[in-house]
C-alpha cells in the first residue's frame, strides 16, 4: 500500500479537517485518511492530483502543497 502526505496552509477549524477527511475517503483508491490542520497523511493507491483535486473542490482557502 502506498503512502502519500499533504500539506495545507490556511486550515482553521474541525469542520475543515472533517470536510478534507471525507472527500479524501470517497476517493477510489484511499484505505485510510489522518488530516489535521496542517496536512494529512494518505495511504492508498491514489495519484496526488486526485487528492489535490478532491480538496480544491471543497472550496475552501487552503493551499495544498
């Protein structure tokens, strides 16, 4: 199982992280998510643009490196 992280800049609050979590576990691919305000660590055979992707659709001010 591959294991991938993310950084974010401009995370605030729990409804965030929880928002991130669960587009992030939708994915097909993902096994299992841990996100917190400054990133998340995803294991699973996922491409990085998709979860890029899933967050940046949120919607939200978060960069994600």
């Amino acid at each position: 199982m591959a294991s991938q992280s993310l950084s974010f800049k401009g995370v605030t609050d729990a409804d965030q992280v929880n928002r991130i979590t669960t587009a992030l576990m939708m994915l097909d691919g993902v096994d299992s998510v841990e996100v917190g305000r400054h990133g998340a660590e995803v294991e699973g055979r996922v491409r990085r643009e998709a979860l890029v992707k899933a967050i940046e659709a949120l919607g939200l001010s978060i960069e994600v490196k």
